[in-house]
C-alpha cells in the first residue's frame, strides 16, 4: 500500500512540475507582448512632440530686458519704463513673462504676465496675455514670418472686446522692437499703434 501512495505521490508532483513550463512560456508571452505595445507606443510619442520651423521663436526673449514705451494708449497713467523678465517654466514646456512698469518715482504702478507654450501639431505657439487687478486678457497665436515673429488673436479688456496683431522685429542678441495694432469693432477700425516699444537686454550688473 505506502508504494501505491508513494506512487500516486511521484505522478501528482510529475503532473505539477509540467505545469512549471507552460507558466514560464505564458509568462514569457506577456512579457514580449508587452514589449511590443512599448515598442509601438515610443515612435508615436516621438512624433508627438517632434518640432517645427517655430519651435524656438521665442527664445531671443529669455532673460531680463528694459522696457522704453514709444506709444501708449490714450489716457493711459501706467510708467512708460518697464521691466521685463522671461524664463522658462513647467520643465521647460513653457516661457512665462513678468512684466512690471514704473512710474517717475520709480514705483511698479502696473504688472502684467504672458504664458507661452508652443503646440507642435499646429507648428505654431499658444499666448496668453493678462493683467494683474485688472479684468481682461487677450488670447494668441503666434508664429515666424520674414525673420519677425507675428502675434494674432482676440481677448477683452476694460475698453470691451477686441481683436489684435502683434510683431516683434529688428530682432538682435541685445534687442528687439514690438508693436501691437488693436480692434475694439471687430476689425473694422484699428488703432496703430495700440502700443510700441524697445527693449534693449539688462547686463548682470543691473
């Protein structure tokens, strides 16, 4: 009898033991599958994110700049001196601008910020312009045309809904000149310029 339980024993664990290789190779399976889906998924997260001929427009505008207003809007009190700073934020993703214009007592008597993002599938860059303490934003596309960089889109302010263009040009590692044109008719009639400035680049020192 104790070698026929000794026998049914060594057939069940024969039995058991052949199970191992199937696990193995099913296992083995799942981890080439696996493989695979990565396999499939790295070329179309490469092509997601592969760059255009704008994918650097605004890279002239990192670091510290002064401000010299040349145009104003009418009625305006905000310093027509400004500090700009533009750094990169969001792992790299993105650029955020932080302007601050002073007064003649060289008080900030205005802030504003821009949030740029550039959207490869379009090749083009995503702006968002705002004001601090004031209602309103305006909402751009922005993209390289001729060596300059052209802004276009809409928004709102106190003064009612607008439509607007922009162009930064005579573009240099020290420098840049920007002027906007804006709508409050939809388009009919413009202001030109709504605003215009220079910006010459701050050294360390300052």
């Amino acid at each position: 009898m104790n070698d026929a339980v000794q026998a049914r024993g060594q057939a069940e664990g024969t039995r058991s033991l052949s199970i191992g290789p199937r696990a193995i190779v099913a296992a083995g399976l799942g981890l080439a599958v696996s493989a695979r889906l990565v396999d499939c998924r790295e070329p179309r997260h490469a092509e997601a994110v592969k760059m255009g001929r704008n994918a650097d427009a605004f890279d002239f505008l990192l670091g510290e700049w002064e401000i010299a207003m040349l145009t104003m809007p009418e009625g305006s009190t905000v310093g027509r001196r400004a500090i700009l700073n533009v750094h990169r934020i969001l792992d790299g993703a993105a650029l955020l601008d932080e302007i601050r214009h002073v007064d003649q007592g060289g008080q900030v008597n205005f802030r504003g910020a821009t949030f740029r993002t550039y959207l490869p599938d379009r090749d083009r860059w995503y702006v968002l312009w705002m004001m601090a303490n004031v209602e309103g934003y305006s909402e751009l596309d922005a993209q390289v045309i001729d060596g300059e960089v052209h802004t276009t889109g809409k928004g709102r302010d106190p003064g009612g809904e607008l439509v607007e263009r922009g162009r930064y040009y005579d573009i240099s590692g020290d420098g840049y000149s920007f002027t906007l044109d804006r709508s409050y008719d939809g388009g009919k009639t413009w202001i030109r310029p709504f605003v215009s400035f220079r910006a010459t680049r701050r050294s360390p020192a300052e």
